[in-house]
C-alpha cells in the first residue's frame, strides 16, 4: 500500500514538473521574434513625455526602425508619462539595470555629470544652426559618453529648442521685469543661478507638478520650450510667452552600460544606427511642433512677445566668468570659439 501511495504521489510530481516546463516552454515561444527561432530582445524604455511630443514620436520611430535592422529580434517597449518614474528615478534606474533606455535634459545630467552644466549656461550658442555644430562635433559625441562611469551611455542629441519664460499676470520683457517673480525651474544649480542673475526668485518643482503650481501661484511664472508649453496646457493659466531664447539645453538619449555591455556588437550598431536616425527625425518634427505651439498658444489667448536678447544677455555674463569648475571651463571655451 505504501509502494502504491509512493508511486501515485511520484507520478503527481511528475505531471506537475511536466506542465510547468511545459508552460514555461509555452511562455519562451511567445518572447519569440517573427524572425527564425532566435528570441527576440526586448529593451525597456521610459520617459516622462506625452505620446503628442517630438521625442516621442522619434522614439516610435527608432522602435520601428531598429525592428527593421533587427528583422525583429530586438525591439523596444516605451513607457511615456512618467509612468515608470520621473526623470531622475529614470536615470537611477539605468544604473541599476532596471530600465534600459530613457530620454533626459542634459540639465538634470549635471547632477550626474557635473560637466553636462555647461550646456545650461545662457547664450553659449549664438544660434541653432551653431548650437547643432557643436553636437555633432567631436566635442559633443565625446560628452555623451561623459556618464559610462555612472553606467549611463549617451546614444545621441534630440533638440529641445530654446527655453524661454512664460508668466501668468505680467509679461517678461527686460530683466527688471523678473526682479521677485518666483520661477519654476529644473532642478539645475545652473538654472538657478541664471534665474538669480537676472533678478528673479528661482523654484525647483517637478515638470508633472508645475501646472497646479501655476494655477495655485505657487510660482508665477516658468520657463520651457514652445512644444512643452502647449502639449502640457500651461496656456490655461499662462498668458504671457517672452521669446527670449535663454538658453539651448538638449535632451539625450541614454542607455545602461549595464544592459549595453551584455549586448553584441551587432546590436549595439542596430540601436545607434536606430538612434541616430531618429534624432534627425525628431529634429524635423521639432521645427514643425515648434511653430505649430506658439500658434496654438496664440489661438489660446496667448501673447507671444519678441524681446531684446542681448539685455539679458548682458545680464547673465558675470555667470561665464563665475565657473570655477576647469573642465567646465574648457567646453565652454570649445563651444564659443566653435564656428
């Protein structure tokens, strides 16, 4: 009898064993690429951007593209809306190897990447043609790779445009006109300190909290790009957009050198060829959203205002001479003299 009982539970292990591996099997066949029997690679990106926005809209792209380099056995699956964490919780979770990719402003990568902190220097670049010069030069591939030593590797550049101050109850003409005006800002010691140069009260809040913020009074006024300023509704409780073009901060595209060093060769030029396509579409797509936000904003009840640059301009100059960081000192005398 007790033979018996041994048999039967041994038989129940069996069949129990037998259906997890076959479940398990069952469960590899699904991670399978179209492509052959190889299983298909799955990188998890996330950002804290909305689905409407240029950079999304190039990482679709890239997605697709890298699908067609890959003949489907490396994909992307991308989590918009912060909803896999903030910009920062983003960034910490590349370094662990939790998340492989996501999208940042090369501002929040100071805290990083104290060198990154000259990209938020006001008026280093005389324009966008020359604020794309130094990108693609051998200076601007060199600071991408600046963060492997905090397992974060820079795939490419995606344009941010110019960041510019919008208000709620008085327009930002002069200088004189932020003098106790509290300010949103990124959480940058740069933005900071440019905002405290021109007389203004600086604010560090959270991009997903600046709404409430701005329709609380928590702060009075803040400072973005077109795009943002309309994709996230800040037209609703802003009516007043200063073109004052104050600084030129582009956003970067990451990946954890934890998750790229397990990666072949082969696929590490699959996702930089994806990448830097991608950062080219986005760049077409950024001059198009650009001038389709200010005529939103308009159409919103927005004043758009054309001001003096150089008043602010003046204003900010002691900052250049303020930088005690030396290799912060070295680019930023690389970008100016870059033609």
């Amino acid at each position: 009898m007790k033979q018996a009982s041994g048999f039967i539970a041994g038989l129940l292990v069996g069949v129990l064993v037998a259906t997890v591996g076959f479940a398990l099997f069952l469960r590899s066949q699904k991670q399978q690429s179209g492509a052959g029997n190889a299983q298909q690679l799955v990188l998890k990106l996330g950002h804290g951007l909305d689905t409407k926005h240029p950079v999304h809209m190039a990482m679709e792209h890239m997605k697709t593209r890298l699908e067609e380099l890959s003949d489907g056995s490396v994909t992307i699956d991308i989590y918009p809306s912060g909803v896999v964490g903030s910009e920062v919780q983003c960034i910490e979770q590349l370094q662990n190897g939790s998340l492989a990719m996501t999208k940042t402003s090369a501002a929040a990568m100071e805290n990083f990447i104290p060198s990154m902190s000259v990209f938020g220097l006001p008026y280093i670049f005389r324009d966008g043609e020359h604020y794309w010069d130094v990108l693609n030069s051998e200076l601007g591939q060199e600071l991408l790779q600046e963060g492997e030593a905090k397992y974060l590797r820079g795939l490419c550049y995606y344009d941010a445009g110019s960041r510019n101050f919008y208000t709620k109850d008085k327009p930002i003409l002069t200088p004189e006109d932020l003098k106790g005006m509290k300010i949103r800002v990124m959480n940058s010691a740069t933005a900071i300190d440019m905002v405290k140069a021109l007389g203004g009260s600086p604010t560090p809040i959270a991009w997903g909290e600046l709404y409430s913020a701005l329709a609380q009074g928590t702060v009075d006024g803040a400072e973005n790009n077109p795009p943002s300023f309309t994709s996230n509704k800040h037209y609703e409780v802003s009516k007043h957009f200063s073109l004052d073009a104050h600084t030129r901060i582009p956003d970067l595209l990451l990946i954890s050198t934890k998750v790229w060093d397990e990666l072949s060769s082969e696929v590490q030029a699959w996702i930089t060829q994806a990448a830097n396509e991608s950062s080219d579409v986005q760049r077409e797509l950024w001059k198009e959203k650009t001038e389709e936000a200010l005529e939103q904003a308009k159409a919103e009840g927005v004043t758009i205002y054309e001001v003096d640059t150089s008043l602010f301009a003046e204003k900010v100059a002691p900052m250049y001479d303020e930088v005690e960081d030396p290799e912060v000192k070295r680019l930023l005398d690389i970008i100016r003299n870059t033609q």
